[in-house]
C-alpha cells in the first residue's frame, strides 16, 4: 500500500505550508500528493506549482469538477501537466452534487449523473489517445456541439499537443453503489471519500472482483495523538461540513453514504443541526465510533495496529489528509 499526501483546496488564502509539505513528503517516499477543489482555488494551478518544486512524487487531482470545465479541457488541463511534471499526473474526477453545479457553475445537475460522467471520461479518453478527432453524440456532451444557438461550422478536432501518455490515470470520485460499479468498468482508479477498511461491502459486491492494477485510493484524516478523543475533533468537523453542508437537505450524497454505512439517523440529524445554523453541534453529533472508523488517530502503536486492517483490503493507495510533520514521518516509517 502505497501512502498518498491529500493536501485539499485553500481557505481564505494560499497555504504557504503546502509546497514544503509536499517537498517532505517525497522525501519520506510517500508516492504521490494531491490537490482538490470546490469554489475557490482551483485544482490544477496549485499541482502545477507543486509539480515545480518536486521531482519524483506523482500529482493527483482529488478531485477536479467535471461541471466546472468541458472534458476537452480537463483533458488539455491533465496533457499538460503530465508533460511539464515527466509524467506524474493523475486525472481524478468528480460530478459534485447540485447545490455545487447549479449554484457555483450555473449549470443544471445532470438527470443522469451515471452516463454524465460516462461520456465525460469518453471525450477525455479521446483526447489522451489522439487516434482519431474527438467526436461524440452523447446526452451530455456533444462534440462537435450540435445542441441549441449551434452554427452547424464546428469539425471534429484532434489535441495539436500529442499527449506523453495515452494511458494517463483517470480515476473516479464515487459514493453510491450504481456508481462504483460503474467507476472499475471506465476508470482507472477510484477515490472513496470514507473508507471503512473492516467493512468495504458498504460500497457494494463490485469490490469483489477488481481489474488487475485498478487502483482504490481513499483519503483519510491522520493524527498522532496521545488523546484519541481529541484528535477525533478534526475529523468530527470535517464529516460534519461535508454531511451538513455539503448539499441540500433532501439530495446530500455524503450523508446518503453516511447512512448506508449504518449512521442514518445520526446523519440526518447532523444535517438538521447544520442547516439550522448550529454548526457546533453539529460536529459534536458525528458519532465517536463513525469518525475513528474512517481516520487513523491516537498514539503511535495504536495507528501501527488499525494501519493492518487499511493493508488488507483492495486499498493501494491510502491519501492522507494531514499537515503534522510528525504524523507524516511515523505513518511513513510504519508502513515501510
């Protein structure tokens, strides 16, 4: 199992931690770093900085949007990187949910989300292969586009630039079953936003039969901590935005996730709270046991002990949400 650093999207500003992170994190041997977004920074600008400052490590989208570019630029965006960096980059992608879509990107939610992102990674494919113009009559993305206020003068094209890699990576970030399924028969790899390393039948049986190389790369809060308690805070705060705020009452995905991985009235009451304004207990609602399920926190023997059970599972690739120096250096000693 190879270790991963998840470095997220900015708050209020630039990390100035971020490129030294990743610079230390290469040289403790982890394999790859990881950027995201959500409406804000954006996803590729801060790899393309990291990608500057390092030389070994491999760059990760976790995840760029797929509402926020047409899938020729995401492609342009990843052929680009991959041959600035020598080929280091990783595409993960992502639909997001309405309240993103429709909100940050003014664009409708897809009625199909499934062959949204099926034609997305199509069109994307396309272009990374170069063997032919990109053409495509999908329900969600035409090209050339033919649709309403068309000229009728566009012409299938190929990319000038002739990608480094055909076979780039392209991974999926996918919650629900239909969609996970879907993600090891078109994609490379897959993302979990929580992973339950003793109970992965949440995400149903596709599990059971994985490709050969397919990767499953979850990202996962990290702390070494004496206080388990304490250092479950974090990781409380972070589920209770993500289940709380990170979509409308009625179509959450990640509190759909929660429940089906048996915490739905407590999910539900999480987004209750949040939605009320009562963020605070809102975290304090994330039940202990939910939280320490999906995270490695507390001393250092006790992450040695539960890193096992992330080891025996389909995971190869374990992304870690953490800024401690500490904590990156114990996790990398302990699965050398």
């Amino acid at each position: 199992m190879r270790l991963g650093l998840a470095l997220g999207y900015w708050g209020r500003g630039p990390s100035p931690d971020h490129v030294p992170l990743a610079r230390e994190a290469e040289r403790l041997g982890y394999d790859s770093v990881w950027t995201a977004e959500s409406w804000g920074s954006d996803v590729f600008t801060p790899l393309a900085w990291i990608a500057a400052h390092t030389s070994r490590i491999r760059l990760g989208t976790a995840v760029a949007q797929m509402a926020a570019r047409p899938p020729t630029t995401t492609a342009m965006h990843a052929l680009t990187l991959d041959h600035l960096s020598g080929g280091r980059m990783m595409l993960g992608l992502g639909l997001s949910g309405p309240q993103v879509v429709e909100g940050w990107y003014g664009r409708p939610f897809p009625s199909s989300p499934l062959t949204a992102t099926r034609e997305y990674v199509d069109v994307v494919r396309q272009v990374l292969r170069r063997a032919a113009p990109v053409e495509s009559a999908g329900r969600f993305h035409t090209h050339p586009y033919q649709g309403p206020g068309a000229t009728g003068l566009g012409r299938p094209l190929k990319p000038i630039t002739h990608p480094l890699r055909p076979d780039l990576p392209i991974l999926l970030g996918a919650e629900g079953p239909k969609n996970v399924a879907q993600t090891i028969r078109v994609a490379d790899g897959w993302l979990p936003l929580y992973w339950p390393p003793t109970r992965p039948e949440v995400y149903g049986p596709a599990l059971a039969d994985l490709p050969e190389g397919f990767l499953v790369a979850p990202l996962a809060q990290v702390r070494v901590c004496d206080d388990v308690a304490e250092g479950l805070l974090p990781v409380k705060a972070m589920l209770g935005f993500y289940i709380g705020g990170m979509g409308h009452a009625a179509r959450n995905f990640h509190a759909d996730l929660m429940a089906r991985m048996g915490y739905e009235e407590e999910a539900r009451r999480i987004q209750r709270l949040f939605l009320d304004g009562r963020r605070e207990e809102a975290v304090l609602a994330v039940p202990d046991a939910f939280a320490d399920e999906i995270s490695l926190v507390g001393p250092r023997e006790r992450i040695a002990e539960r890193l096992e059970s992330w080891r025996r599972g389909p995971v190869t690739d374990l992304l870690v949400i953490s800024t401690d120096r500490h904590t990156l250096r114990v996790l990398a000693e302990l699965n050398s």
